[in-house]
C-alpha cells in the first residue's frame, strides 16, 4: 500500500513537491517515507512536509 500527498505553497497554492509513504504495513506500524521537492523552493520545505510524519 502507498499514500501520496502534494505539497502546495501556503500564499500561492503552487506545486512545491510531494511526501510519500511507501510500503506501508498497517499492522506492524511501519511505512518508508520519500519526498521531493521543487529546487527553488526547497529550502526548509522538506523538513516542514515531512515533519508531521
């Protein structure tokens, strides 16, 4: 099972990147995470959109 989320620029609405869960086993409560971002948005994005995780 995978999950995607896109990641929005809070003022504009624009396409920033994505947080992903990948491989995600419920009942071991285990998920491997990536993400990408928009290289000149990037800085300190990832670590906002992935920090709820």
């Amino acid at each position: 099972m995978h999950a995607n989320w896109a990641v929005v620029e809070a003022g504009s609405g624009e396409l920033a990147g994505r947080v992903s869960l990948k491989d995600i086993a419920l009942p071991a409560g285990r998920a491997g995470a990536a993400y990408w971002t928009v290289p000149r948005l990037a800085a300190g994005l990832s670590h906002r959109a992935r920090s709820p995780l």
